[in-house]
C-alpha cells in the first residue's frame, strides 16, 4: 500500500473548497455524476472506435444511500482507471486544477456567489465529506486500485478488490451534511441537475406493473415486478432531428419540464445547429400576462445534457427570456459560477442566431396559418413588441409579422394598415395619423365618434405600447399615433376645410371666462373649438405627448421628462357649434348657467371615465333632481 501527501503548496485546500463553496455545496452531486457520464461516455468512443476491444453493453450511473453507515456511492460501468492513472489524474492533475481554482478566486471567491467550476469537479465532494474512497478498475487487463483521503493532503493508495470495470466514489457525509443522506434530498438533486444526462441514471427500485396473464379473473391483482428506478431521461426531445419528432412529442417533453404547469403551450421552435457553433435546443412560447417580470428565468441552459442554470441573461436576447425550454451547447463559455455568461464573441453570435431563428419562425406561421396566428397574438404579442424595442435585427424582420388589431377585430401588418387608412387618415401635412385606444370600454364614446367619421381605430394595450410607438414614429415616415381622447378628432387629423364657428370672438371670449369663473378644478385647460354641431358639447382630452411620456416613465424609459409624479392635465374642449353651448351663452340666471356648465363638465367626466366617489353620487342626485 503507498501512503503519500498530495503535492499542493496551500495546506489548507480543503476547508478552502469546503468555506468557498459552502453555500451551494449541493453541486458536489452534480459534478461527480458529470464525471462518471464523462468515463462511460469516453468508453463508448473507445470501443466505436476499436481502442477497447471490450463489449459496451448498456452501462448505467448508480447512486446509493447508506443512512446507517453515513455513506452516498456514485458508481459507473465507464472507462475506469489504473493505479497509474489515480496517481496522475487525482494526486495531481485534479488537485492542482483545484489550487488554481483556490488561487484565483480565493480573494472574490464569496463575492462571486461560486457554484462550481469544471476544472474542480472530483474535490468537490469534499465540501460535504469527511473522507472520500475510489475504488476503480480500468476497461485495461490490471488490478483495481483503492484510493483513500480524509480531507488533508495525505492519501493512501492500494490495490483493490473490484471485479468489474468503472469507478465506485463512496463519500463519508460530514457531520454537518447530514441532508444528504436523505432519499429525497438526493431525488431532489438529481431531478435538478440530472434529469437529461446521457446515461441511464438508476437510484432504488420501483415497483412496475405487468399485464395480467391470459385467463385471469377480474378480481385477481395484476402481477408486478421490482425493476431499476431510472430517473433521468437520457433522450430528451432536443437532442433528436426535428423531423423525428411529432407536435405530441413536443408538447410531451413541455410537460417533462414543466410538470405544474396545465396550459399547453402555444408553439415550439426547435433549434439545431453546428456551425459556426454547437448548439441545440426547443424554445417555447408559453401563454403570456401583462405582468412581464413573471415570466422571466423559466429557459434551462445545459451543457452537454448537464444542467447549468436558468439564468440565461446574454445568451438569449432579452425578450425571449420570457420564452420557456432549453438550450444546451458545449460552446458557451461559463465562468465559475456556472451562472455568469461572459459576453464573449461566440455568445453574442449564439444570441443573433436565437433572434434570427424565433422571428423566421414566427414569420413561417403567420404566412402559414395567419388565422391561427392571429388568434394566438394576444398570448404573444408582449415578446414580440419587447423584441422590436430592443433589436434592430428582430424589429426589421417583424415588420412582416407583427400585427395591430382594431377594436373591432380586425388584424393588420404595418402595410395594410397604410393602405387601409390612408385616403380617411392623411391629414393636410401629408402625415397619417394612426387612431388607438387603450382601453376599449373606458374610451368607448371617443371610438364610437372616430368610427362614425369613418376612421379605423386600433387596440393598442400592452404595458410597452408606448416606446414602441415611438420607435415606429421615429423609424417610418410621416406617421404619428394618437389616441382617440387625445384631442377631438378635427384637432387629431387635421384637414383644410376648417369647420366655421356659430360664435363671435366677443361672445367667444365671454364664454370662456364664465367657464372659467364656475369650474373649480384647474387642472382643465378650456379649449373653444369650432366642431360638428352634432359632435358632443364638451369631451376632455389628454394631451397624447404629456400622456404617452408619463405612461413610457411607469413602464421603464421616458428619459429626461421625470414626468412620473407630475399633476394629472387635461383639455376641456368646448363645441362652440353646439345648442347646448349656445344656451349656456345666453343663460341670464348665473345658478341655471353654473348649473348647465357643472352637468355638461360632470358628462365629459362621465365619459372619460373620471368621475367617481363622492363626486359621482352628487352629479346622480342633481341629475334625479333635473329629471323631476
């Protein structure tokens, strides 16, 4: 037997990894079972290739509790190792990687947040072990070997006394890991990390049920058996050809991931690709609330099969974080914590590809089924208007897709949209003016007037409409948006022919300072207007600038305006062309024109929604008052 000390400069290795890593010490699992998947995958090579005239077989990964004994065994059927090769690949080569490891980052190491790292893999163990046996035996015709380290840098090696080839790593848990010793803990782990590794993962038995025999009673029970319990799925749906797979298929392995989530998803897109870089992948599209913040973190990034995290920040634009699947490449590069992407060159091509992916296929269904497109873009619409937000690349091609439903329903692309509303909605500078409401029941006697003019009003409701109206102003040719309360509909699109008004500029003038003297709120700037005499009397307006700055700062943006505490602002504007104006005009007795102009204002409030409480039980009782 060889006894030897582990040739390492820092002495202190172990509580090192132990007080580096303590935190998320759980990954230990995750790295060993790494390892094993490394040698059984290794040997798989060997013999495809002719090295290891052995059989392959069907090797699986084991994991076993001993409660009693304090021991956790993580056994492989991979490629094993000499006693030459434990004294290379342990004694020096892993541990120096773990000293480098300790080296660099031992003075940022708990800024860091560390999870774990690939170079450390086999001394990981020691975060929750006071000791750690390998017992291996090589797929070459030599002895076993027996290695044995209670967490200093003294070893012992030996020759061992297993038959078959593989590694067996038995772990002595600490005291204070005691956790892992529990079956549901360790189920807990590998449905995190190891759900989709490549090998066959078996822990415990279960209990499966046969077909009843031929000829059996009703009554009689069917017959079991005790087979291995295999917790992993080594053949997840991404790492198949898309055109092995059906739509059932897809939406299966949504569920494999998702098992709380009951609604189905709205569609898939796979990804597969292997140049200029590896990576493959199924992305889908989820249902979607206004609520954007929920959404995020749900896309698990694997590599190699091995779960990483699904913090997938600088891998996937931004936009599609609130996508749900996996991506799994060997080419992204992973700093220490596993959960940092660095924004490297190979990922920022990773990314574009994503981008260029989901809008080619969003593209595909729109021109495929647009009916179903359609009936799907209330569900989608948030992912792909963030897109257009923030990538140019995305933003250029969704112009093809993207759609601007109507109040009435109606779906169309930008272009349509031009064609449809260009003769009604081209004011005298050339520029279309593109109706919106927000809110369809709130706006609705503004919508209606705009309708009966003949102009198309769109549904525009999602918490970012905002920007992304900007950015279309800013990024096609004379156009502008405005909601249809943002100022009366001859102001909103104007056109030469001016409507003339019944007033002359002496009772004009008169007319506002009586509006003035008896409406108490100032935060309504009165506004004459010379309108269709059976456009309503007064109708308040939201200035579409001051408005749409102060709904872009809630939602993130808005810049220099700091518009988000200001003062509520809106425009009284007044019909001079209307009889009711006209009688309030002429009124002589000053409490039936305080009363006209209190109720004409309290029905502008009415309409817009701004009447509540107090003020709205008031204007009920004068108007039973009026009615009697």
């Amino acid at each position: 037997m060889a006894k030897g000390k582990i040739n390492v400069s820092v002495e202190n290795i172990f509580p090192l990894i132990k007080k580096f890593l303590y935190s998320d010490h759980e990954i230990f699992l995750r790295e060993l079972i790494s390892n094993a998947t490394d040698a059984t995958t290794k040997l798989k090579h060997l013999t495809s290739i002719g090295e290891a005239k052995i059989d392959y077989g069907n090797p699986i990964i084991e994991i076993k509790v001993d409660k009693d004994g304090k021991k956790l065994h993580i056994i492989d059927q991979g490629i094993g190792m000499t006693e030459a090769e434990v004294k290379n690949y342990i004694n020096q080569v892993a541990f120096s990687g773990a000293e480098e490891f300790l080296n660099k980052y031992e003075d940022g190491a708990k800024d860091t947040g560390i999870i774990g790292h690939f170079g450390l893999g086999f001394y990981s163990a020691f975060m929750v072990a006071d000791k750690v046996e390998i017992i291996t035996k090589s797929y070459k015709d030599e002895p076993a070997a027996h290695w044995s380290c209670d967490g200093s840098p003294n070893f012992t090696l030996k020759k061992g006394k297993k038959e078959d080839r593989g590694s067996e790593i038995i772990l002595h848990i600490a005291d204070d890991s005691t956790e892992f010793l529990e079956e549901n803990r360790i189920k807990e782990l590998l449905n995190k990390y190891n759900k989709f590794m490549p090998i066959p993962i078996k822990f415990g038995m279960k209990t499966e049920t046969l077909p009843k025999p031929e000829g059996a009673k009703e009554e009689d029970p069917a017959p079991t058996q005790e087979v291995d319990n295999i917790v992993n799925n080594p053949n997840p749906a991404w790492t198949k050809q898309p055109a092995d797979l059906k739509e059932e298929d897809y939406k299966g392995f949504y569920r494999e991931l998702y098992p709380m989530q009951f609604e189905e998803p709205l569609f898939h897109i796979h990804l597969n690709v292997d140049y200029p870089f590896n990576l493959t992948g199924i992305l889908y599209f989820p249902k979607l609330t206004q609520d954007l913040s929920q959404h995020k973190d749900r896309i698990q990034l694997y590599q190699n099969q091995v779960f990483v995290t699904d913090n997938v920040e600088g891998i996937v634009p931004e936009f599609l974080t609130m996508l749900r699947g996996v991506i799994d490449s060997p080419d992204i590069p992973l700093n220490v914590s596993r959960s940092y992407l660095q924004a490297d060159g190979a990922v920022k091509k990773i990314s574009s590809y994503i981008t260029r992916k989901v809008a080619d296929k969003l593209n595909s269904l729109f021109k495929n089924n647009r009916e179903d497109f359609e009936a799907k873009w209330n569900d989608i619409k948030i992912v792909i208007e963030y897109g257009m937000l923030s990538e140019d690349k995305f933003f250029e091609k969704a112009d093809k897709f993207a759609l601007y439903p109507t109040v009435d329903g109606s779906y169309y692309t930008f272009e349509e949209l031009q064609d449809k509303i260009k003769d009604a909605q081209t004011d005298k500078d050339d520029k279309l003016v593109i109706l919106y409401a927000s809110d369809k029941e709130a706006q609705h006697s503004y919508i209606e007037a705009a309708k009966a003019k003949g102009f198309e009003v769109l549904l525009m409701d999602s918490p970012i409409i905002g920007h992304l109206m900007q950015k279309l102003e800013t990024s096609k040719e004379k156009i502008s948006f405005a909601r249809v309360d943002a100022d009366h509909l001859d102001n909103l699109i104007k056109k030469d022919d001016t409507q003339i008004s019944k007033l002359s500029d002496e009772e004009k003038e008169k007319l506002k300072a009586d509006l003035e003297a008896t409406i108490e709120n100032k935060s309504y700037t009165v506004q004459l207007e010379a309108m269709d005499s059976e456009a309503s009397p007064f109708i308040i307006t939201e200035p579409e600038f001051m408005r749409r700055m102060k709904e872009m700062q809630q939602t993130g943006g808005g810049g220099m305006f700091g518009m988000g505490n200001m003062p509520e602002m809106y425009n009284l504007i007044v019909n001079t062309n209307h009889e009711l104006v006209s009688e309030i005009l002429n009124t002589k007795t000053a409490k039936k024109k305080e009363r006209l102009i209190n109720q004409s204002l309290d029905l502008a409030r009415l309409s817009k929604g701004l009447l509540k409480g107090e003020e709205l039980t008031n204007f009920i009782k004068r108007s039973y008052e009026m009615v009697k």
